[in-house]
C-alpha cells in the first residue's frame, strides 16, 4: 500500500465528504469509499507489524481513519475491540497508533467507554493527552453521548474552546447542529476572541440548507 497516494486521495475524498453530506447521493458516495479502501484495509489491519516499512504504518493510519469514517463495518468493530483492550484489560496501545485508535474505537462507543473516557480526560494534567482524548471523544457517533459531551464544555472541563474546535471538526450534519445549538445557548462561555474561529470553523462543514439557517442565526 503507497502511503503518498493514500494521503493525497484521503484529503480529496475527506473534503467530498463534508460537500455531499445530507446529498441523496451520499450513500452511494459512502459504497464507493468503502469498496475503494477494502483491499488496503483487508492488508494492512488495524495492528502495528513488528518491522514494518514506516511508511506502512502511516499508510494504515490513513486507510483506518478513511474506512471507520465512511462506516467499514470491519473498521469499526476491530478499532472498537482494541480500544476495549486497553480499557477492559489495560492492553498497550501503540504510541504510533493511539491517536487513530483512540477516535475510530470511540466512533461505536458505549455509555460504559464514554465515561471511563471521560474520567481519563478530568484526571489528566498532560495537555497533550487531554487533546488526544478530547478529540477522540468528538469521534463519538451516539448523538446522546456527543451532546453529554459537548455540555461538559460549560462547567466540568476547562479547556472549553478545544473541545468545541474538535467537536467542529469531527461533525457530521447532524452533531453539527447540537454544536450550533450550544453555541447559540452558551455564547458567555466562548472567549470573545475566539469566536470568528468557531464561527469559520462551523461554516466550513454546513452542507444543508437547515444547519445553514441554523448558522444565519448565530449571527443575528
């Protein structure tokens, strides 16, 4: 599997997929990128290979991010199964990995996961593993679970403007609602400063005409 092609078809194929999001087209668009990256998934796993070209492992990064976002049933159940691993029998997961894991295994994640995730992140005094954990948690596909989230962003948790960055990031068309909803509720807890950022941030993955109007009226 060549990584260089991989990362420039990812990019291409992650951008597509913020456009044609809540289009009619989108399911035969998810087909196509699973199909697509069946192959070099099926090849490559979800599992560092001892010795292994190095550019395999980024390659792998790649492919897993691209088949647990467009729903690789395999993806997802196998990057869920290692993060269990980790918390169920504190099994080590790769420092090269931990990222891709961490996000794609908490995409099925369960109430049990999401809050043994979310006591990780409150005990936490490194800043790079609160991002890392941060932005695994706004993998979460569970619209129950994102918005329990999202709502830790006004009290609980201190770094308020990261996770609404990561949440923005890692929004489909639906999550990207409850993140306008918070905001629009929650304007007093955004740093004035940062607001434009968000408010970029958020128009960068409107594809539908009610988040667009959703959007309009932030800026009422």
């Amino acid at each position: 599997v060549d990584y260089v092609p991989w990362a420039i078809a990812s990019e291409i194929l992650m951008k597509f997929n913020v456009l044609l999001s809540g289009a009619s087209v989108y399911d035969e668009y998810t087909n196509f990128v699973q199909n697509l990256v069946e192959k070099a998934y099926n090849r490559l796993g979800v599992t560092i290979i001892p010795n292994e070209p190095r550019v395999d492992r980024y390659a792998r990064d790649i492919i897993i991010n691209l088949a647990c976002e467009f729903q690789f049933p395999a993806c997802l159940t196998e990057t869920n199964n290692e993060l269990q691993k980790f918390i169920e029998n504190g099994e080590k997961i790769e420092r090269d990995s931990i990222d891709v894991i961490y996000c794609n295994g908490m995409r099925m994640a369960n109430l049990e996961t999401f809050d043994f995730m979310m006591r990780k992140l409150l005990n936490s005094e490194d800043n790079n593993e609160k991002k890392l954990i941060i932005d695994s948690l706004s993998c979460i596909h569970d619209i129950e679970l994102f918005k329990k989230f999202i709502n830790s962003a006004t009290n609980e948790i201190d770094e308020k403007q990261l996770i609404l960055t990561s949440a923005i990031d890692h929004c489909n068309n639906e999550k990207l609602k409850i993140v306008v909803e918070f905001v629009q509720a929650n304007y007093s807890v955004i740093q004035l400063e940062a607001f434009p950022e968000i408010l970029k941030s958020i128009a960068s993955r409107i594809s539908t005409i009610e988040n667009y109007e959703l959007y309009k009226s932030l800026l009422e």
